[in-house]
C-alpha cells in the first residue's frame, strides 16, 4: 500500500489543491496516515482535526480521520470553525500532540487543503516533502485509533474575551464597530464573540457558505474591503475589522474607510504592548513591511527584527527569540502576549478593541498620526521557476559593493535616501514579487526604476502582473 500525491499540492506551508482534478479523499486519508505514522514516531497519539466552510471540507475531514486512525492516533474532531481554533485545541491541552485544519483558505470555492501542526510548532517545509515521500513510498504504522468529538468553540471564545481583563469598562462600551466574515469559517464564532465584547457591533455575511456569494474572503485585496467600507460610513462606525475565509487573516479600515494595512495594524498593537512591557523585547515583521512600522517599534522602545514572510517561517522564529508579537502584510499576526503565538484574526480584532482604549486613541486617530509614505502594491510577476532564485542571487552579487544598505533576509531588499525597494521569489508559485516605498512620488520612481534595471540585467521584466 502507498498513494503518491499529484505534485503542485505539496506547498512550502501547506498542502493546497483543486478538488476532482488534483486533490481528492484518498489524498486526505493519505495525509492521515502518513501524518499519523510520522507523529507516533516521534512519540505522539493524539491529533486535533478541524475543518473550514467550503463544501468540500466534511467529505475530506471523514477521510482524514480514517487515514489517522488506521496509523493508530487517536482523532479529537473539533468540527467546522476558523483554522485557529484549531490552532487553539491543539495549544490549550497538552494531551493533544498535533492538529490538522482542512481549509483553502482565501483561494477561489474549488480549491481545499491542510494546514498542519505538530507537537507545538508548524509543519512545513521539508516536513511535507517528507510526507509526500513516506505516502509514495508506503512507510505507514497500523493501528486502531479512538475518535471523539469535542466542542471547543466556548472556551475559545472565553479565551480570546480574556484580552480585554483589566481595561476600563466605560471605554470599551463606547467602542462601535463594524465585522465582515465574508461567508467564510469564522462566521459562528464571531456572532458567539461579539455578544460578549462591550461596545456596538454591527456584523456583516456571517452565514458559512463555500460558495462566497457576496465577495472573495481575502481582505488584502482593497475591492473586498467595499461591502464593509460602506458599513462603516452608512453607521458612522469607529472601525471595520475583515476576515479571510478560514479566519487566520485580518484586514482593517478606520472610521474615515482608509485600508489599515498589516504592517499599519502591527504598529498600533506593538503602540500599545510596548506602552505595558519595563523589557524591550523583539517585534518580528516581514520584508514586505514599511519603514514606518519598523522605527514605530523603536521609537516605541522594542526592538524591531525584519524576517522572511511565511507564517511558518515567523512563527518558528518566534519561538526561537520570545518574541510576544509578530506580523505580516498580509494580514497575519501572532501573539504570544498572553495568548499562545499562532495567528489569529478574531483575536487580532479584540486586540484592536484593547488597544484602542487602553491607548486612549481611536483607531482613526492612530492612523493618522502614521507617517503617510507612498508605496506600491505587491507586484507578482511570472518567472520560470528554474529562474527565480537563481535571478535573485544574481541581483545580490551585483549589489554587494552598493553604497545603499542591501539586507538578504528574504529576496534583496534595498534602502537608500528614496525610501527602499524589493525583490523576492515566492515560496508558493514561480512568480518574483516586488515592493518599493517613498515619501515623495518621485523617490518611487527612481526606486522603481533601480528594480527595473535589475530585472533587465538578469534578462527579466516586470510584464503583467498576476494574482496569488
């Protein structure tokens, strides 16, 4: 016995597929068994099993039990909810040694996946090449595993309210704001929570449907940000919080409509728990972040640390510097502030809500006092994969005597008078990604005609760009 696995699934931070065409319920009952063995190898029997609003999820969640069992763990099934309570069942019993989310995330009603953690710590990388080999090659345990099924979702929920111990009551109660679940998985949660937030809240497509009949679950994507947009300004609403479709993304505008970006949210919750911490700890963001964020922290006291993107990637290097807060542009944020490190966007909201009024400050304000820098969306554009890395180490070699400070944490990333500009390859897909940001409209194009010159050089050009 062995499954081998079509090759476009195995991602660097997840298992992700189309359904009927490359991912099916044997490829699930494969990643349980083979997740399965892999555990009971290192000395674990229990695995939490969740799953995300699309149609697909339930069939492959059946599948998957199947496939644990057969190894010999023991499945804990939380049911359907948003991939961090997933991530919460698995961090808050220590019985549990791993957990698996059957989600797409924000990709288009067709596509489904795994999001994988195992004993404490993400599951990515190698460790899914690993499994794709061992399932190809058969290296499976026997067993006979249990299955229970347990409802997390009020201790989550009383998890997540714990945020707001402790803050003066009468400015939480003035807070009104406004949600968007986007039909995605944390729909149910979110109506659970707001009835024990103080304040106002006013909810928008909290029905899970997989279908996303009101507009894609990314809130990254400025368009899909409009339905709440229109919210806040039609209840004259203090701020807008936007979920993506598994709940593990945030996005955010002020009571003016202004998009908060990751990196702009990242500035305030690090406003807020650097104003309570006598240390200076580390506060990781990603490459793509802005400038602003990064001295925002020191200005604040702690002690800014740019990282590689990928929420695998931040979360082991959290681990690895204690550091209570990290984030990325794209709308994770993990806090290890009193809560258990993994990136939660229903937590991420009610963090928003504390530090608003711990702060003393509306959100719009907060935003405004940010320094208005002009930048560029995220530019994706095709590059063979044979191309992308090997394009990347060519720009480096040109740059190492350049007077500009090049860092080489993740792609190059370039600071000079300008501002500073971007070039990574993408883990995920055979795209290079580019970002430049300037305080003058004219430091942008000079910035950009720096990542225009080395892509020519390296015999690329930046062309159309293309989605995630």
């Amino acid at each position: 016995m062995s499954h081998e696995f079509d090759p476009t699934v195995l991602r660097e931070y997840d298992i992700r597929g189309i359904i009927g065409e490359t991912l099916s319920p044997d490829d699930a009952r494969a990643i349980g068994r083979t997740f399965g063995s892999m555990l009971r190898e290192a000395g674990g029997s229990r695995v939490a099993v969740g799953y995300d609003g699309r149609v697909s999820s339930p069939i492959l969640e059946h599948a998957l039990v199947e496939g644990l069992t057969a190894a010999g763990c023991d499945a804990v099934r939380v049911g359907m909810g948003p991939t961090p309570m997933l991530y919460y069942a698995e961090a808050s019993d220590n019985e549990i040694d791993g957990g698996i989310q059957i989600t797409g995330s924000h990709n288009p009603a067709n596509y489904n996946g795994f999001k994988m953690v195992f004993q404490g710590r993400p599951f990515f990388g190698a460790d899914i090449q690993e499994l794709g080999r061992r399932s190809a090659a058969g290296e499976w345990a026997d067993g006979r595993g249990d299955v229970e099924t347990r409802d997390v979702m009020d201790a989550y929920i009383a998890k997540m309210v714990d945020a707001l111990a402790g803050i003066d009551g009468t400015s939480l109660g003035q807070l009104r704001v406004g949600w968007d679940a986007g039909n995605g998985a944390a729909g149910p949660a979110l109506e659970q929570l707001v009835e024990r937030l103080p304040g106002e809240h006013h909810l928008l497509f909290t029905e899970v449907d997989g279908n996303f009949p009101n507009h894609h679950p990314d809130p990254t994507v400025e368009a899909n940000l409009e339905d709440l947009r229109a919210l806040v300004a039609d209840k004259s609403l203090d701020f807008g919080i936007a979920f993506d479709g598994d709940g593990d993304r945030i996005g955010a505008i002020d009571g003016q409509g202004r998009v908060i970006w990751g990196d702009q949210l990242l500035m305030i919750y690090a406003e807020d728990l650097l104003a309570r911490r006598e240390d200076s700890p580390v506060i990781i963001a990603d490459v793509k972040a802005s400038r602003a964020l990064y001295d925002h922290v020191a200005d604040c006291g702690g002690k800014p640390l740019m990282w590689k993107t990928g929420h695998s990637l931040i979360k082991s290097k959290m681990k690895e510097t204690g550091s209570p807060l990290a984030g990325e542009m794209s709308g994770h944020v993990f806090f290890a502030d009193e809560y258990y490190g993994f990136d939660d966007a229903l937590y991420a909201g009610v963090r928003l809500l504390a530090a608003s009024a711990r702060l003393g400050k509306s959100v719009t304000d907060l935003r405004s006092a940010m320094p208005e820098m002009i930048n560029t969306p995220e530019m994706r554009f095709q590059v063979d994969e044979s191309r992308k890395f090997a394009a990347i180490e060519e720009v480096k070699e040109r740059l190492k005597d350049s007077p500009d400070e090049v860092d080489g944490t993740d792609g190059v990333r370039v600071t000079n008078n300008d501002g500073w500009w971007l070039l990574r390859a993408s883990n995920t897909q055979d795209v290079l990604v580019a970002r430049a940001e300037s305080g003058t409209q004219a430091g942008l194009t000079r910035l950009m005609a720096q990542i225009d010159e080395q892509l020519a050089l390296s015999g690329l050009e930046r062309g159309e760009s293309v989605g995630h």
